[in-house]
C-alpha cells in the first residue's frame, strides 16, 4: 500500500457528494432494524430476512459499487490518474491501495451496520448476526475488486456495475438458479449459512465452491485491474 494515494483517496471519497451515498443505505438499515426492535417484530425468521435481503443483497453490491468505482474511476475520467502513474510506483501498488480503501469503505459502512443491525434484531441468537458479518467482509473484498476493475476498465463502470447487482443477482437470480448461484451474493451467504445452524439461512452453492470463487473473482478483478492501468501508461507516454 501506498499511504500517500491512500490518504488522497480517502479524502476524496469523503468529501465528495458520494460520502452522502454512503450514509443513506446504513442509515435506512439501522432505523428499519430499531423499529423492529421497538416494535416486537424481530423474531429470527424477520430478522435473517431483514440481514439477507437488505444487508447482503441491497446493501453490499451498491456500497461497493459506489465505493469501487469511486476510488479510481473519476481519477481516469478527468485524467488525474496519470499524474500517479508517472511517479516511480508499481502499478499493482497504486491498484492493491484503491482497493484497500474501497474495502475499509465498505466495511465501515455496509458490514459494520449490518452487524449493529442484527446485534439490535436478535443479538447473536443461533450467531446468525455474527455469520452475515463474516459473510457480508467476504462478499464485500470481491464485490469490490470486480468494481475497481470495472472502474479502471470502462467508462461506463457505474452502469455495468448496477445491471450485474440489480439485473444478474437479483431479477435473473429468482428465475434461473444458474445464475443465483453464480453471484457474489450467493458465494457470501453460502458462507454465513455455514457459521450458523439456523435454518432460516440457506445457500445453493457449497462452502468450499464458494469460498474458492469469491478467490478468485477477487484476485481476476485485481490482476485486470493492474494489467490495464500499465496500458494506460504506455498510451500516455505515446
């Protein structure tokens, strides 16, 4: 890691019009999780429903879409990114620090308010609160390799981003079990479902399948990501 382009990032993350973004999901999640609370409805079946439907599948794709695309994307849009990539830095160094960031984004503002949600549920009853979490980092280091590779390799990285999340995971995943179980989403609650005897919380992908592929799709993303910013400095130099 580089600390330097860490730092930049960060406070360009933070004080951009995005770091609204970041708020608004969490937010949501928190207040609908204390109004259940209040309420009385926060038994173990709404409440798995509540950390899977909002936490893992609305909250995580778009928290690390925003963040993602947000660490590297503007700086290639506007050109920025080759003031970096003239100084003596390794290109996979400049890559592992924008994804770093990305992921302590999405942790700090997806993982962390989903397991304050689900401590304010159901506390660690039957350690479904505790399995998201895992879950919810582990999605959450893929998701956001693939989207600070989608935003190193097109312009359009917010766009591709949403159709995989919303169209491919969520929409094609209810109709085609082929494509629910080749999903980030899948392959994170396939390892919550086994930190947990719940059985409100099933997986169609076995652990050991899912944790090789959240692996590998995050170390792909990575290598691309880094293969295509060297491009880059050579169609700067020419």
């Amino acid at each position: 890691m580089n600390p330097t382009i860490a730092m930049i990032t960060f406070r360009g993350m933070l004080g951009r019009k995005r770091a609204l973004l970041l708020l608004v999901l969490p937010t949501l999640l928190l207040l609908l999780a204390a109004v259940l609370s209040m309420t009385g409805n926060d038994d173990l079946d709404l409440s798995t429903q509540v950390l899977q439907k909002f936490g893992l599948a609305t909250l995580l794709p778009l928290l690390a879409l925003i963040a993602g695309t947000g660490v590297i994307g503007p700086e290639i849009d506007d050109g920025q990114i080759m003031y970096v990539l003239t100084k003596p830095i390794p290109r996979w160094v400049i890559v592992l620090t924008k994804l770093a960031v990305a992921i302590v984004l999405v942790t700090v503002f997806a993982v962390l308010p989903t397991l304050m949600a689900g401590l304010l549920l159901i506390g660690t009853t039957a350690q479904v609160t505790p399995a998201f979490t895992v879950g919810l980092l582990l999605g959450g280091v893929a998701y956001s390799a693939v989207f600070v590779a989608l935003g190193v390799l097109s312009r359009n990285a917010v766009t591709i981003g949403l159709l995989y999340a919303l169209v491919w995971e969520t929409l094609l995943g209810s109709f085609a079990p082929g494509a629910k179980s080749a999903s980030v989403q899948q392959w994170s609650l396939s390892v919550a479902d086994a930190l947990t005897d719940a059985s409100t919380v099933t997986s169609t992908v076995r652990l050991p399948l899912a944790v090789a592929l959240l692996v590998l799709v995050a170390v792909t993303a990575t290598f691309l990501a880094t293969f295509r910013l060297r491009s880059l400095a050579v169609a700067s130099a020419e």
